[in-house]
C-alpha cells in the first residue's frame, strides 16, 4: 500500500517524507516545485514497487493537487523500467473535464469538485489515479467525536473526511486526505481508521493541503 507524508519546506518546495524503510536510501528523498500559490501535492511509493505487486506502473507525481478554479498544476510521469521522465510523450486524460483538464501532464482547474486523472504510456500498465480538488473549501470529519478499544486488535472505529468545494458540493476524500494523530502513542490512524493503543484522548487530522478537518477520539482501556 502506498505510503506517504506532505511537507512543505521553507524554501517553498514541497518535500514527502515516506516509510521508514524507503526514507533510508537517500534516492528516495524526492523533491518537486509548488507551480503556484496554494497549489498542494502529494507523492506516494510502495515499499514493493510502484503497484505494490511487483507490475511495472507508469508513475506519476505528484499522486494529490489541488488548484482553484483557473489555476494550474504540473504532474509528472516516469517510465518505470528506464527510470526516464516521458511527462511529455504519455497520454493523459481526466475522468471529468468540466472540473480538470490535463494536457502533458498540465493541470487546469476548470469549476468546483474532485476529478482523477490517468496516464498511459508504451506498454506499460496505466497509473494509478491522481487526485485532484478544484475549489476545495474546507474538509469535514465525521464522527467528530469517537471511541476506540485499547490493545483491541481490531480495527473497528472508521472516520471519514469529506471534502466540500467552495459552491456547497461534497465529495469523499476518506482515501485521498493525509491523515494524523497528536498523540500516536495513544491512537495511530491510517487512511481514518483508527488504531488505539493506550488509554487516552486524541485529536485526529485528516489535511488535503493546507485544508484540514479534525475530530477527537477517546481510547478507553
């Protein structure tokens, strides 16, 4: 499963901080522009591969933006078998082009909303989605508050962000949001579910950018 983290350097670059295992090898440490202001991305790997299966994927990067409506992003894509940049050369499309367009890989917010978009190339297995929010205003999570079982070994309490766009529309965003906990001693989460570990209270945030929503989370004993 694809892991990933967001920063933003002080230099206004974005730098992703992945999985303890992949953070060790220097390579992995991978830099790329914000185009624009507000302009946020995200890049994830796998630990076993570009697909997490071994299957070559094109890959492309960042794997998350999000733009205003008229704004711009530039998406990357790498031929996994040569390791060579083919941005230019593959082929692009959106899954909803009244919300983004996307032509080389440039991103072009077209109205309010949550689109994916793809890239082919060669003979290579087409990439996986990256997501893109257009206008987004504000992520809420629900529950707002919840509860978890500390040691349980079951991961039963499930959160949920839903991202809602400057005219009122709603999409999930559950997959696509960043999430983290303030105490990941008490409760670890990944992808909103929740992990408790020791009896506490937590604030648990789920960040699309600099859009974030939050909720709390008490883990009994």
């Amino acid at each position: 499963m694809p892991r990933c983290q967001l920063r933003k350097s002080a230099a206004g670059r974005l730098l992703v901080a992945r999985s303890a295992a992949s953070r060790r090898n220097a390579h992995h440490q991978t830099r790329f522009p914000a185009h624009e202001p507000g302009a946020v991305a995200r890049f994830c790997v796998s630990d076993n591969g570009p697909s997490g299966g071994g299957v070559p994927d094109l890959v492309l990067y960042p794997s998350l933006a999000s733009v205003r409506v008229g704004g711009h992003a530039q998406l990357f894509a790498r031929d996994p078998s040569g390791g060579n940049d083919v941005t230019t050369r593959a082929q692009w499309t959106s899954s909803d082009e009244s919300v983004a367009t996307v032509e080389h890989g440039w991103i072009t917010g077209v109205g309010h909303g949550r689109a994916e978009v793809q890239a082919a190339y060669g003979g290579e297995v087409p990439s996986p989605n990256v997501a893109i929010f257009v206008d987004l205003a504000r992520l809420v999570v629900t529950p707002a508050a919840a509860t978890a079982v500390a040691q349980s070994y079951t991961w039963d309490t499930q959160l949920r962000a839903t991202a809602v766009f400057t005219d009122g529309t709603k999409a999930d965003a559950t997959e696509d949001a960043t999430w983290t906990s303030s105490d990941p001693d008490v409760a670890a989460v990944y992808g909103g579910t929740i992990d408790g570990l020791q009896p506490g209270v937590v604030h648990v945030m789920a960040a699309i950018g600099d859009v974030m929503g939050t909720a709390m989370v008490t883990v009994g004993p």
